[in-house]
C-alpha cells in the first residue's frame, strides 16, 4: 500500500513540476504579433529601404487620402520624363537659375509633394531628399531646341502586372535600390502613378514581402506560370 501511494505521489509531483515549467515557458515566448516602428531610430534598418522607415509618418496618411481621378499620374508620364528605363527624370518645367539647387529651391516641393496649381499636378517626391545637389543628375528637358531626332534606343521597361512569380505572390522589385531607398515616393501618395500605386501604404516594411529580382539564379530549366482557370 505504502509503495503504491509513494509512485502515486512521485506522479503528481512529476505531474505538478512539468505544468510549471510548461507555464513558465509558454509566458517567457510570448511576443507581440506587431512590433511598430521604432521612432527613436535606434534599430539598424536594411540601407537599401532606410527611406521607407524615415519616412513612415506619412504612410498612414497615403492610406487614408482619396484618390484624385483627375489628376493621377500614369505609368507612361512616369517614362516619358526619362531617357531610358532606369534614368534620372528630367525637369519638365522652368528653373528661376542654373545654381538653383537642392533644399534652395527643389525640396520645397518636392520633399514632401502636394498639388500645385500652375501645373494642375501633384508634386512627385524624392526617395533621397539627403542628396541636395539636384542638378548633378536631374537636367530640363531640351529635346525641343538642341537635340536632334536620333535612333537611339529607350531599352524596355518592366511590364505591369507581370512581375510576380506565382499568381496571387507579392511582384518582385525589378529595378535597382540605389538612391530609391523610400518605397513611398513612388508607389504611395496622390504622386504615384495609378499602376504602380500599392494599396497597402501602411505596411512599411516592404522588403518582407518583396525581393528585388536577381537575375543572378542557377538555371533550374523551364519555368512555366501557373494559371488561374
């Protein structure tokens, strides 16, 4: 009797030790399913999507504001400003100096966009306000005087809507990351072009879900897109 109640008792022991140290482990893995944005700065963030994070006071606001229908910009505006896919965008408007540069003239409107009247278009905003000297790569457009027409090529652009693997998967980044480290220049807010405008401004970490498209890969044959019947 004395030896059943002795293994009776090492089992509730047993029993009683492995709930707490059962609750103790499940409350120290506990985590928030959100972590926010951290505004001090003090977490290191990947270079190539700092923009995004310095920038992230303005995400909720793109979530929130209306779409204006007759002022968007289309992606074929967004090419037109370029000499070839990747290039700086020229300045399609009149500059008051050749030495007007940077947060002089240039960042009063374009850091942080808005509609401006005279030309009945949004404002684009820079991904790198930090670079001020404007006019090292940013020119105004002279095609109508001291160019002439030449059989110089564009090059192709990627294709909207085509640039995910799968079906339903996040598109992959197809363009480099230099100086486009702020996400929401482009793709978010009453400046971006219609095609390319996400609908989830909010989520700020973007390179969670979307990778740049390294066409560095090992040859795995034939990929072909499942489609959706």
């Amino acid at each position: 009797m004395k030896k059943r109640l002795g293994i009776i008792s090492l089992f509730i022991v047993v029993f009683i030790a492995f709930i707490a140290i059962w609750n103790y482990s499940y409350y120290q893995g506990k985590e928030e399913a959100y972590i926010p944005v951290n505004s001090n700065k003090s977490t290191p963030s990947i270079p190539s999507e700092s923009g995004v994070f310095e920038r992230s006071e303005y995400a909720i606001d793109y979530a929130k504001m209306p779409i204006d229908e007759n002022h968007q910009r289309s992606i074929q505006n967004y090419y037109d400003n370029r000499a070839f896919y990747g290039a700086p965008p020229s300045i399609p408007h009149e500059v008051n100096s050749d030495r007007n540069m940077g947060d002089n003239s240039c960042l009063k409107c374009h850091e942080n966009g808005g509609y401006v009247e005279k030309y009945k278009a949004y404002t684009p905003v820079t991904p790198h306000p930090e670079k001020i000297n404007c006019r090292q790569c940013h020119v105004p457009q002279k095609t109508q005087t001291l160019f002439k027409a030449t059989n110089f090529e564009r090059g192709t652009t990627p294709m909207v809507g085509a640039n995910n693997a799968l079906d339903g998967s996040p598109p992959v980044i197809p363009h480099d990351l230099q100086l486009r480290e702020n996400c929401l220049a482009c793709h978010a807010g009453p400046s971006a072009p219609k095609e390319i405008r996400v609908t989830h401004p909010e989520r700020i970490n973007c390179r969670q879900c979307h990778v740049p498209n390294n066409k560095v890969t090992v040859d795995v044959g034939d990929f072909i897109r499942k489609t959706v019947k």
